[in-house]
C-alpha cells in the first residue's frame, strides 16, 4: 500500500470517529454479542481522478453477505440510463419551466443510525486498533444488508 492510499485510510478513519461509526468492544464480551453478529471489513480504494491529476479515496466496507431474498433491501441510486432520459426530457421542456435538482451526499450511509446489533471486525488502519477487539456499529455502514434501507 502506497502513500497516498495509506493517507486516504487514515482521512477515512478519521471520519469514522468524527461520525461515531463504531464503538470499540472487546470481542470475548460475550453479553454484548449474544444477539449480533459480527462481519469482516474491507477497503476500497479507488482514484476519483486520472492519470495525470489523482484523487485518492479509501472506503472501509463491511462484508456482509446476501443470504436470502428481501424484499425491503434496495438501492435507491437510479441506472445512469434513468438520468439521462430526465435530463433529455428537461432540456426539451426547458420553455415550459421543467426544472431537476439532484443530490450528491458524500458518505451517505453514515446519516443513517444502525437498527441491528451488527459488529465489524476492525481495520489495522484504525487508530485505536487492538488485537482482539470489534466494532459494534451505532452508523450504517457500506456492504452491510440493510445500509440503503435505513439511509432512505
């Protein structure tokens, strides 16, 4: 891991305790676990820009995996093909007043509170880290089951 992504880990972790993502438990606490579970964690790393300009983001994402159908779970993010068709139907009704406004929120899941007892295992990258302790999510987190349920 070069420098530039171990720099965008550590912004992420930084906004991670500024937000109040987890709290740190000791894993063996086993009152505290009885009714949740615990998931893996991965990063993302991504450059937002090209190849002459970088912009580096890392998104720590949990790993939950889908393990039936329900129907509650969704994305809310329309097709790229859904905002082009609104776009082309704004621009062709302009004189009649059509107007669209679009939202862009940066790390949105984090708005939303947690409704499961749900731990993550932590990440090294955190500044806090120990050998032996999780996560309990008071946030939503990505990857998880029902993060873009509870953002909308």
């Amino acid at each position: 891991v070069g420098n530039i992504v171990r720099a965008a880990r550590k912004l992420e972790m930084m906004f991670f305790e500024r937000m109040g993502v987890f709290a740190k438990i000791l894993c063996r606490d086993e009152v505290k676990m009885m009714k949740g579970k615990i998931i893996r964690g991965r990063w993302i790393d991504a450059n937002k820009g090209g190849s002459t300009y970088t912009d580096y983001m890392s998104t720590f994402v949990g790993k939950e995996f889908n393990v039936g159908v329900d129907p509650e779970l969704f994305a809310a993010t329309p097709p790229p093909e859904a905002l082009k068709l609104l776009l082309g139907h704004a621009s062709a009704s302009y004189e009649l007043g059509v107007h669209i406004m679009l939202s862009d929120v940066k790390r949105a899941y984090f708005n939303a509170r947690a409704e499961r007892e749900l731990y993550v295992e932590l990440p090294v990258e955190d500044p806090d880290y120990e050998e032996g302790y999780v996560g309990r999510l008071a946030l939503a987190l990505y990857g998880t089951r029902d993060a873009a349920h509870l953002w909308q």
